[in-house]
C-alpha cells in the first residue's frame, strides 16, 4: 500500500491486458489492488488468506440428528394379505374408469 494506505489503482484497459501478472503481484505482495473504469473503482482484488478459506460443507449427513427413527425400520407395517389387499384396492379395474 502507498503512504496513505490507499490501495494500488489499475485502469481496466491495464487489467485486462496484465491479469496474471497482477494477480501473481497481489499474491506475492500480500496487498489489493482497485480496478477502475473511467477513473471509476470497480472492483477490489485481494490475496486470499488461507486460514480465512472454509471448506465446503459436504451434502451428506447436513441433516444428521434432526430425525429419529421409532419402530421397526426393516419390517413392514403390513402383513403379506395387507400389501396384497393395499394393492387390489389401488389397482383394481374400477380404479382407473373415469368419475363422471
């Protein structure tokens, strides 16, 4: 950073033709940079802090200890005669004719 504390400025047109050489700057340098447009800032580059970095969380188990399981999870609720019954009235013939 300059005396002031006022980070580098980089016009845009500069940027864009010496981006990995600038990012290369504010890695090695451990200071930002401010791209301007039209003398504008528009964006602040900064070193990423490896400490400040947290992992993404992982999509199993985000739920874990918000349900719990009662009963018989392997055994059916049902009797074989239950599912087969369950199953008669579902898709019985008279199921799929049209109410009117």
């Amino acid at each position: 950073m300059s005396e002031k504390g006022a980070m580098r400025r980089v016009p845009a047109g500069e940027f864009k033709a010496k981006c990995l050489a600038l990012m290369d700057e504010v890695q090695s340098r451990g200071e930002g940079i401010v791209i301007t447009k039209r003398g504008k800032p528009v964006v602040r580059m900064m070193p990423l802090e490896e400490a400040a970095e947290t992992p993404k969380p992982s999509i199993f188990g985000f739920m874990r200890g918000m349900a719990t399981i009662t009963g018989d999870i392997v055994e059916s609720a049902f009797s074989g005669e239950g599912w087969e019954r369950m199953a008669d009235e579902k898709f019985a013939p008279s199921s799929f004719e049209r109410q009117g």
